[in-house]
C-alpha cells in the first residue's frame, strides 16, 4: 500500500508542479489537463484505500516514510497514518477538489492567471492531504501552515486589487496568531512524551494530564489541558471561530471555487479534524472540551447572524460557512467527535455545492455580487436553482437530506452533554438553527425568486466596494445565461452526496466506524447514548420531524419566504426600528475596528516608538555618536596641553620629578 | 584520492591565491577578472566538497587536522581542523562566495578586478576563521577578514558609506581587542594557544566571567546581539549587494560560532551564571527588533533588522541550555537547543543572501531601496514575483523552507527551559510575517505604482539561476534536513557533554 498512499499525496503536487513551472510552454488545456488528471489520480486511488480499509478490513497504517531528521534523540519524521478517519477526509478533500478543479475550468476561462491557479489549487490538494495523512504533529504542522500558504496566494490571487492583497495578508496574520498558540501546543506535547509521534502521544496522554505547569506564578495547571486549548487556539484560527475569524469574511475576495474548495469545504475543517484527530487527548481534560464547546456556540450563533444582514452572495455563504464552523466545534466540544466529522463531510458537499452555484450566479450576472440586483434567475438557470435548493435545504438541515442528520446528531448530542456550559450551547445551537435557516433562505429568494432586479441596475449606483471585479458595467444586455457544462455537471456531482451522504448517519455516528480512531471517555459518550435508541435511518427521520430543530428550521424557511418574496417592506421596517442592531451584525460586532485600531495600528506606533526612540535616539545618537562626541570633547582638552612651548613641557617634567621623589621618599 | 589532501589549507588560499591574481590583472580586461573570479570561486566551492562527502559523522574529534609550527617562541601553530560546526559554515562560504561572484556580473563595473579580489581575498580568510585551531591563527584571520570588507564597503558602496565603515569597523574592532586580552590570558594560564587547550584549562569563576564578557563583546558585536546591533542595518543600507550578502550569510555566523568555540567550552559556569542575560538580549532581539523591522521604510534595512531578530534564535538555542538543565535537572533538549540555532545559521545564509540578492536585483532596476518607490512588482516581473515571494516564506519560517527548522527545534527547547521564554520566542512566527509579508505586499503586489515599475524588465538568465539555485537549497535543507543534522550531532552532543562539567 505505501506506493499508492504515496501516489495520492504526490499526484496533485506533481501537477501543481507541473502547471506552475512550465504553464507557459504547456498552454491553458496542458495546464488543467495535467493538474486535473493529478487529482482524478488521487481520487480514484483515495476510493480504493477508502474501499481497503473501511470495507476490505485494511486496518490501521502506520509508516515513516523518511525521517525528516533526528536530534537529541527526538525523531522528526515525515509518515503516513491511515485509518478510517483519514480515509474519510482523503475521499472528501480529493472529491471536492476534483470538483473544483473541474469547474474552474469553466469559471477562470478568461482570466490571464489560468495556470497559476491550476497550479495553486493542485498545491493545495497537496497540502491538505498531508495534513490529514500526517502520523505525527511535525508533518501536521507542515500541512497546517502549506494550506495557510496556499490559501493566501489564492486570497490573493488578483493581486492588483487593494482589497484582496489586504484580505489575504490579514488571513495569513491572523493564521499566524493562531500557529503561534500551535506551535506552543506542539512544545507542551514534546516537553513531556519527548516524541511527535502520535501513537506515542496518546500512549502517554493520561500521564500528561497529570502532570503540572506553572503558567502564571503561584498556579499549577495540568500540562494537558495548556497543550490542549493552544492547539484548539491554532484551530480556532484555522477554523475560523471567534475572536480568530477575521480573516474568513474578507477571503471572499479570492476567486469564487477556492472559497468553495479552501474557504468551506476542506481547510477551514482542518481544525475540527485536528480536534477529532487528538481526541485521545482531550478526553483527559473536560477544561478544555469545555472552552471548544463554547467558542463553538458563540460562533455558530452569533456569525449565523451576521449573516443575515449580508448583501454579497459571498459573503452570505462565507458568514454561513463561520456558523456552520461553529457547529462541529460544539460537536467536538460535547465529545461527540464523530458527529463533527459527519457534519465536516456533509458540509463540505452541500457548502461547495452552494459556492459553486454562487459562482454560477455570479458568471451569469456577470460578477455582479450583490443580491440586491439580483432575483428571478429560476427560470434562466434551472441547473443552477435545483442544484442550490437542494444545497440550501440541505444546509438548513431539512429532512432527508445531509446536513439533516448531522445537525441534528450535533444538536442531541449537546443537549445530552454535561459538560460546564453545554445548556447555553445547546440554546444557541438551537436559535442557530432559525437563523441559519432565515440567511439561507434570504439568499435564495432574493437571487432565484421575485422580480428580476438585474435588469434596471443603473451602473454606478450605490457602489459598494469590491462588486466591480473584473471592470464589466451593470445592467445586463439580454438574458442571464445558464452555465457551461463543466459548471453545472460539478453542481450535479455535489448534489448527490449533498443529499445522499447523510444517509451513512448509522455507521458514522453510532456504529463502529471510527472505533479505535476517536476516542471518547465513557462517562461523556453522548453519542452512544443516543445509539441506544436509534433504530435506523427512517426511525432518525421521523424522531427529527417530532424536535424543535426541524420546526425552527421550517419557520426561519417561511419566515424567509413571506419577508423576501411577500412583503419586502418588513425587512427594511425591522433595519429603521432598530438601526443599532443592523449596524451592530452589519460591522460584524466591530472586530474589525478593534483588531485594526488596538493591534495593527498599536503594533506599528509601538514598532515607530521603539525604532525612533530606542534605535535612533537612545543607542545611536546617545550612545554610539554620544560616546564618539566625547572621545572628540576629550581630545580637544587633552590637546591643550601639547602647547609646542618647551618652557611647558620642563615645568610638568620637573613637577613630575617632584611627585616621584615625594612618593618615594614617604 | 582527497583524504591525504591539505585539503583546509587549499580552501582557504585557493581563493586568495585567485584574488590575487585577479588583482594583477587590472581594470583593462574586466571580462577576463570576471571569468578567472568565477573560476577561482568555483574551485574553490568544489575542493570543499569532499570536507562534507568525506566527513566523519561518528566523531566530535577534529578532522582534516593540518598542523605545521608557526612561531615556535610563544607555541603558536598553524593548526587547522573541522568539527560537524565548522563544517557546514565553510561549504555556506564557498557556495554563497560562488553566488556573489555571478551576482556581480553585469553589476559591478567599477574596478572590477578589485572588486573581485576582495571578495576572493575574504572567503579564504573567513574559511581560516572557521578552520583554525589556534588562537592566534584565528586572530588572524577574524581581523584580517574586516579589511576587505571595509574596503567593499568603502569602495563600492552608497552615498554614506563612510560612516557606514567607521561604525562597522570601529564596533568589530571594539569587539575584538577584549577577545585578544581574553585569548592572552588563557595563554599565559595554558602555556598554549591550542583553542582545544582552552577546552580544558580550568579556570575560576573571575576569569571565566571576565572572559567570557570579553568574548560577548567580540562575538555579540559580530552577530550581532542588541544593543550593539546598530551598525549592522548602516552597513547593509550602504553595503553593495554583494557586500551584504556575504555580512549577512557568512560574517554574521562568525559570532555565532566563536560562541559555540570559544565562550560555551572555555566559559561554561561564567555562561550558566549569565544565561538570564544572554536569553534576555536574544529575547529582546526576537520582539523589539521584531517590532523595529516592521516600521522600516528602506528595504534594506528591513532586512537587516529581520537578521538581527532571527540570530537573536540562535543565541537563544545556544544559552537556553542552562536554563533547560536549571528547569528540568536533566540536559536533554540542550542539543536540540544548540542544534536548532546552528541550523538557523546555516538556514538564515542561504535566506538572506537571497533576500539581500532580490533586492539587489530591484535596486540594479529602480536604483531605489525605497519600499515607497515601488509597488505592483509582480505585474513586470512575475519570475522575480514568484522568487521573492517564496524567500519572504522562507524567512517567516514556514515548514518545509530551511527558515521553519532552526526556530522549531529553538521553540520546543525554550518550552523545556521556560513557558513564557517559549512563548515570546514565538511571537516570531507572528512578527516575521508581519514585517516580511506586508514588504511583499507593498513591494510586490498591487497595481503598477508608477512608470518606473511599468518599465521593469524581468529576472535574466543569470538572475534566474542564482536565485534558482538559492531556493533549490532553502527548500531541500527544508525538506530534508537530516544530513545537516547527522553533521552536527556527534560534536553537538559533545559540547553538552562538555559544558554539563563544571571548571570550577
């Protein structure tokens, strides 16, 4: 099997290489060719290992493919651990990525970058699949910062723009941060088992939980715990969770398939994978489940409503995607590690499928973004509409579909934990679930349903920044125009899995897929305990239509249909009613504005006060010229007794004389 | 067939044997000094070679040793040998000197000949400086080292290039004469200037302090540590690019290995009993010069400032040993310590000297080293775009560049030592991105800033491929950097060994 494990990791690199390097003597089809054919490889190679080991009873692979180096008798190695998780996140990420791959086909057809991107999306398949295949933290972190990189290269990637050039140094900052908290992590974990091997890791995670660090002075916390919540604080960045979420919204600024591919579907869930990964480790401390218990709530809740007052279709999904984000944290932080993992898959399906689809909307409106000018694109983008539907109706968790089953498993199983905290958990996933669906449908009416807004759209008027992307005017000519078919058959693939993928709810989350891989601490095993009384998919079904989720999600769905298809005038009536609270979700809680003011700008005043003050002033001028200016005062003084007079000169000699014959002679 | 060679006797005057006749030939045939440069610089990357493939990885003894009495009335030798530290050092001398010579090219059409002989001249003299083994012999060299420098610097340097070279020689200078008083004591207490015998020779708490500050002087200078850093970014501003490609990847490393030479072996108790001193200034370098670098507007400079934060990691893996053994009662993780800022030396050649050559590239162009003058780079010249970008990666220490190896294995040592020194250590994974991507967003990204930008022509042939070749070894020691480790470990592990026993 090592030949194949390594022929999925270094396909999309090969391609990446390949577009990247010699995309000019390639061409435009060489370039997607070559890098679509690299992750159609890995694909199909990730269906096989997936099929081996959950089917074929591959068990559990565990192999240094070389050691990285060795040092102090700590062994830093680059290998391959696979086992039911990571072939779960192999098929996803490579699935997703094919998709993408194939659509940006269609969607990046005129731009002058075509390679480049080619390139940059196959590196980042690379990545990620590093990260999730890593048996150790060294490759972990490896994998963790690359698909960072990548990700600011594409945030990046029209770099002309003002606004994307800062959106992506931002996303990488604000990364950074949360590295920095990771990396820490890592130490704490190498300080006590001296290894960076999982296996070893875990092997020892009971001892570290008893083991004491002295952060502050005079208090002993468990070692554990410390790694734990810097671990989760790069996941929180990664991720995206409150307060480290800046930087997602304003990704949006990168082509539309990489905010499907890199900002939904695959590396913002490397952190709820990373949790998942390291669940030996946090079941040894509930201080720690507790923390990403609510940083999860708090994000899946209040970033769903922010989302309801976005105007860019992106930037809907980008806030949606926040929330939902916050979802499998709270799953993780009730233990219920395998349901984050369900909705992580699930979510990755519907949330690409929904990116896609705006991204369709988007080329068909010609990179118009803003759902005001848009509406009534039903009848001109069939494929487009069902495909979104289903993608919508899936993220609002509707019956039958996938995000039904894992956000309803999520929501069980928090409301079965006793955890510190989980009741408020609970209640804001609950609300979660109207808000959601009230964005969700929001978005969708306004683009698909109601008066086609597009077509009297005056050019440059209400301009809201970034909307004019690629410098096409307003105000259509014709007909909106449905997509080509390498968009809309992507669209299709993701619409399967989008509502068959949850259909796997039964080995998931209460079989024994992930026995051995995630561990949980009996006494917390809320999703075992919901496996007591399920009885298969309908029973999952038909218990979910009798809770309150499903009844919040129909209301936030009617709610949505009467405000933004009957009477538009209430929305407008609640923003005059209560202008601090639209202004309030509409700055996003200004994080924004304290981030900007308290650390950029305090960072560069301090960075000016200590360079102006400490460098030049006080060791340059003082210091270093200071002391060149006395040694010349010095001289200039000393220099008056070489007078030239040989009168002078006898008198100090005899004077001289006399100090020595009196030191002698006393 | 090299085994039986004098083979560090031939590294170090196959260069200044070619300097010099480089120098003879004059400014008439510029072309030629160019070629018989190159061809010398060559040679001499290519005899230094076999010091790596023949290396022995199992011993920390001195290998290659040449010894042949020098003046025979104060014991003095001409006494060579590498270790697995010196090592490296001498093959990043002779592979950056390459570099510089072919950076040069077009560029310098000023005295060439003498341009050359200079750089020629310094690379063997640097090559002495890690290969000796007497101190005197390593005096030698250390001082004679700065007169082609001061001479580059002076010549081919910017408008004020002469306060420039004062502060630079005068600081080094200050630095050294301190060492020779050191080095004159341990003689007449050793009977010798074997710095092996320094090893040894025990020595009372007084004298080892008073050495040992001496040598901060001398080495903390070099390196450079706050607060005697300023001359460093003066030199780089006014340096010509080959200049500080060789201050910034070679000269710099001086100071970090006569630490590991001089004061950790002869000084132990003296370095355990200031070690708070030590990671204090290298923790200053990392946050305030961290911090300084950002607000710098001349490129440069920033760049000078950035080498001041990341040799501030590898004085922090050097000193942070004590604190380990005083923390934890064992000395594990202070090779990882020791090993990391050696390989943050190594790492940091190869990134600043790519750096230092991308502006130089810039500044053949714009003859600007304004950031302010630029802006949407990436537009004219994608090659040098794509180039620029991975160094500036490379710098902020990302995984799989030789940047990420050194400061990982310092940060997982500084968390045995202490949480709160990991900790700050850390924040460079924060400040290097910070200072080093927000250059490449206003230099390189962005719509064309002005006409100046619009008329830029892309990297050429030569360009490429120095760059090419620098980023083929920033992600390869990335990547794989076991050989350099398997190099080092025998002596690294030796040296703990040795400081772990107390001299007094």
């Amino acid at each position: 099997m090592d030949t194949i494990y390594l022929l999925i990791v270094l396909a999309p690199l090969f391609g990446a290489i390949a577009a990247g390097l010699f995309g000019q003597q390639l061409g435009r089809t060489g370039a997607h060719t070559v890098t679509v054919a690299g992750v159609a490889v890995s694909f199909l190679l990730s269906l096989v290992v997936f099929w081996h080991h959950v089917f074929g009873g591959g068990g559990v692979y565990n192999e240094t493919v070389y050691t990285w180096l060795v040092s102090d008798g700590i062994r830093f190695e680059v290998g391959f651990l696979i086992d039911n998780l990571t072939a779960l996140m192999m098929l996803v990420v490579t699935f997703v990525s094919l998709m993408v791959h194939i659509y940006t086909i269609g969607y990046m057809h005129e731009d002058p970058g075509y390679q480049r991107f080619f390139a940059l999306i196959s590196l980042f398949t690379f990545s990620m699949l590093v990260l999730v295949m890593a048996n150790n933290f060294m490759q972990l972190f490896f994998g963790w910062e690359a698909v960072g990189l990548v990700s600011y290269l594409l945030i990046g990637f029209w770099f002309k723009r003002p606004t994307a050039i800062h959106a992506n140094l931002k996303a990488f900052i604000v990364n950074r941060v949360g590295d920095f908290a990771f990396v820490l992590g890592i130490a704490a974990i190498v300080f006590y088992t001296g290894s960076l091997d999982y296996a070893t890791v875990f092997g020892q995670a009971e001892g570290m939980s008893q083991a004491g660090i002295s952060v502050l002075p005079g208090t002993e916390w468990s070692l554990l715990t410390v790694a734990c919540i810097l671990l989760f604080i790069g996941a929180m960045a990664k991720s995206a969770q409150v307060p480290l979420h800046v930087w997602l919204p304003d990704s949006m600024e990168g082509p539309t398939p990489i905010s499907a591919l890199i900002h939904a579907a695959t590396m913002v869930t490397a952190g709820i994978f990373m949790v998942a990964r390291m669940s030996p480790l946090y079941e040894f401390s509930v201080t720690a489940l507790g923390f990403v218990l609510i940083i999860g709530a708090v994000t899946a809740f209040f970033m769903g409503l922010v989302g309801l007052v976005q105007n860019d279709i992106k930037r809907v999904v980008a806030y949606s995607t926040l929330s939902q984000l916050g979802y499998m944290t709270v799953a993780l932080g009730a233990s219920a590690y395998a349901a984050g993992i369900f909705h992580l898959m699930t979510h990755a399906f519907f949330k690409a499928l929904l990116f896609l689809a705006a991204g369709s909307v988007i080329m068909a409106m010609h990179h118009e973004q803003d759902i005001r000018r848009m509406g009534g694109l039903r009848k001109y983008m069939p494929i487009t509409y069902a495909t979104a539907l289903i993608g919508s109706l899936a993220l609002i968790g509707f019956p039958g579909l996938a995000g039904f089953f894992s956000k309803d498993g999520i929501i069980e199983a928090v409301s079965l934990s006793e955890i510190p905290g989980a009741g408020i958990a609970y209640v804001l996933i609950l609300l979660g679930v109207f808000v959601t669906a009230l964005y969700t449908f929001r978005m969708f009416f306004l683009v698909f349903h109601g008066e086609e807004r597009f077509r009297h759209a005056a050019p440059g008027t209400d301009h809201d920044h970034g909307h004019d992307h690629d410098g096409h005017g307003h105000g259509l000519q014709g007909d909106p125009k449905e997509s080509p078919w390498v968009v809309t058959v992507p669209l299709i693939l993701l619409a399967i899995p989008s509502v068959l993928a949850g259909y796997f709810v039964g080995p998931l989350l209460f079989g024994d897929f992930f026995a051995g891989v995630i561990h949980v601490d009996e006494t917390r095993d809320v999703l075992a305990r919901l496996g007591e009384s399920y009885t298969g998919v309908m029973g999952y079904i038909t218990h979910g239509l009798a809770m309150p989720p499903f009844w919040l999600a129909m209301a936030g769905l009617a709610t949505a249909w009467y405000v933004y298809t009957k009477r538009p005038d209430i929305a407008d009536n609640a923003r005059r009613r209560a202008p601090w609270a639209y202004d309030l979700l509409n700055r996003s809680y200004g994080f924004d504005q304290f981030n900007d003011v308290v650390f950029a700008r305090g960072t560069q005043r301090l960075g000016q006060w200590l360079w102006r003050f400490g460098d030049t002033l006080l060791i340059d001028t003082t210091l270093v010229n200071g002391s060149a200016r006395v040694v010349g005062w010095a001289s200039r003084q000393v220099r008056q007794v070489q007078t030239g007079y040989v009168y002078h000169y006898a008198f100090a000699m005899i004077i001289g004389l006399l100090v020595l014959i009196m030191a002698f002679a006393f | 067939m090299f085994a039986d060679w004098p083979l560090l006797s031939l590294v170090i005057w196959t260069p200044i044997l070619g300097g010099l006749i480089v120098l003879t030939m004059g400014d008439r045939m510029p072309e030629a000094s160019r070629r018989v440069g190159l061809a010398f610089a060559v040679l001499t990357f290519l005899v230094s070679i076999p010091l790596f493939t023949l290396f022995d990885r199992g011993t920390h003894e001195m290998q290659f040793v040449e010894m042949i009495p020098w003046i025979s009335t104060f014991n003095i030798h001409y006494h060579l040998g590498v270790d697995g530290i010196s090592m490296p050092l001498i093959l990043l001398t002779t592979f950056t000197t390459v570099l510089v010579v072919i950076a040069a090219w077009e560029v310098i059409q000023y005295r060439v000949s003498q341009y050359l002989a200079a750089f020629l001249v310094m690379e063997g003299l640097m090559i002495g400086v890690f290969s000796a083994l007497d101190a005197v012999l390593f005096y030698v060299f250390f001082e004679a080292m700065l007169i082609p420098m001061f001479l580059v610097i002076g010549i081919w340097g910017g408008p004020n290039r002469i306060y420039a070279t004062l502060k630079f020689f005068l600081y080094t200078f200050l630095g050294s004469v301190f060492l020779l008083i050191g080095l004159i004591y341990l003689y007449t207490q050793s009977g010798s200037f074997a710095i092996l015998d320094f090893h040894h020779l025990p020595l009372g708490m007084t004298a080892q302090t008073l050495i040992f500050l001496g040598m901060l002087l001398a080495f903390g200078v070099k390196i450079p540590m706050f607060p005697v850093h300023t001359w460093l970014p003066d030199a780089h501003v006014e340096a010509p690019t080959g200049g500080s490609v060789i201050l910034a990847a070679i000269m710099l490393k001086i100071g970090g290995y006569g630490f590991l030479r001089f004061s950790l072996p002869i000084a132990p108790d003296a370095a355990m009993a200031l070690d708070w001193l030590m990671v204090t200034l290298s923790l200053i370098a990392v946050v305030y010069i961290g911090l300084v670098a950002l607000m710098q507007q001349d490129m440069k400079k920033l760049i000078a400032y950035s080498s001041i934060a990341h040799m501030g990691f590898v004085t922090l893996g050097f000193f942070i040993v004590f604190m380990i053994y005083n923390n934890t009662g064992s000395w594990q993780g202070a090779a990882l310590g020791i090993s990391g800022g050696m390989v943050q030396m190594i790492s940091h050649g190869l990134i600043s000297a790519a750096m230092f050559l991308c502006v130089g590239v810039l500044y053949d162009r714009m003859h600007s080293r304004r950031i302010a003058d630029y802006g949407g780079v990436a537009n004219t010249m994608p090659w040098f775009a794509a180039f620029f970008v991975l160094f500036a990666m490379a710098n902020t220490g990302l995984p799989g560049t030789s940047g990420f190896v050194g400061e990982f294995m310092v940060i997982l040592a500084a968390f045995r030592a202490d949480f709160w020194i990991a900790l700050l250590a850390a924040t460079t994974l924060i400040l290097a991105a910070a200072y080093t991507l927000w250059l490449v967003k206003r230099v390189v990204y962005g719509e064309v800033a002005n006409d100046n930008v619009a008329g830029l022509t892309d990297v050429n042939r030569r360009e490429f491929w120095v760059l090419g070749v620098l980023a083929f070894a920033v992600l390869l020691l990335g990547v794989w950097p076991a050989p350099l480790l398997d190099v080092l470990a025998a002596t690294v592990d030796n040296l703990v060994r040795h400081i772990a026993v107390s001299k007094l």
